[in-house]
C-alpha cells in the first residue's frame, strides 16, 4: 500500500528578533499522522517515501516563502522582501536546480497575477505550487503550541491583518 499525499500550505508565524518584529509566510506540508505542520522533504522528490503530490515533484519548496518587518523609522510601516529561500543549510547542484526552477514558477505566477501587495502576492505563491491550506502558530507558555487551520484564503486575511495589527502596534508605541 502506498502512503497518500501529504498537502502543501503556508505557515503564518509572527517572529521578533532581535528587538524587530517579522510576518513570515513559508511552505510547509501536512500528513495524516500530525496535529502540525512539518517542513519540507528537501530533495522535492519521493525518494525517501515522502508523500510528496505529483505537481511538486521536482521542486525544492523548503524554505521557500516571504518575510517581511515591521519598519519603525518615521511612520511605522511593513517592509517586505520578495518570495524567496530563507534558512537553507546546505545545497547541491541538484538541488539548486529544483529550487531556482520552483521560485521561477512563482514569480511567473507574481508577474501574471501582477501582485503587488504581500496578500496578493502570498496568494500568487498559493495559486504557483498548488497548496491547499494555510496554519498560523499560535504560541503559548509551558507546553507546545497551539495551531490554527485555514483556507488559503483565510490565511491570506489573517495575514493581512497579522501585518496591520504589527503596523498598529508600532504605531501605538511611538505615541506612547
């Protein structure tokens, strides 16, 4: 019996670091077995049993998403990057190939979509690699943390209003 599919979607997280508060957006997959998101097999095959869906094979999607920050020089506003790799450890040339051909997928996607936005953009990187959900962490003390499932619609809400509740917050601050 072969393993089914695992889905692909988007990770919403809010991170702080050092002092500078980031929105990231980055793929990830889901199996049947987890109440949580894990991250990519990174050789986009199936070679070690991953279930990875037909559409993504020979993609590297690991690591691949957007971030952005929360600039608080002047008006406190987001700053965001273009979709790209973060937090990639080590690469082959194999694996180069598969990672440069899964970002000109999603640019194309960018371009024809003409996204602009962050939210009309993390639509186009939805839309480009087929993904079919979207999860934010929801942190908390002691014990884990608690997640919660969406759309990938609803995702891309909830990180609109993640980037305008930072704004907001940033906001607040300067006034303070």
């Amino acid at each position: 019996m072969t393993k089914p599919d695992d889905q692909y979607g988007l990770l919403i997280e809010p991170v702080n670091r050092y002092g500078t508060e980031y929105i990231e957006v980055r793929v990830c997959r889901r199996d049947n077995e987890r109440e949580h998101p894990m991250g990519c097999p990174s050789d986009g095959d199936n070679f070690y049993g991953y279930g990875t869906p037909k559409h993504l094979l020979g993609l590297v999607v690991d690591g691949l998403g957007m971030r952005g920050f929360i600039s608080d020089t002047g008006e406190p506003s987001y700053i965001a990057y273009d979709i790209e790799f973060h937090d990639v450890h080590a690469i082959s040339e194999r694996k180069l190939k598969s990672m440069a051909k899964a970002i000109r997928k999603v640019n194309a996607k960018v371009e024809k979509d003409e996204a602009r936005e962050p939210g009309d953009k993390y639509m186009a990187l939805a839309k480009a690699l087929k993904l079919s959900f979207a999860v934010e962490r929801i942190k908390r003390l002691g014990n884990g943390d608690d997640w919660r499932w969406m759309s990938v619609e609803e995702g891309r809400n909830r990180y609109r209003a993640l980037i305008e509740e930072a704004v907001a917050a940033a906001i607040a601050r300067k006034v303070a």
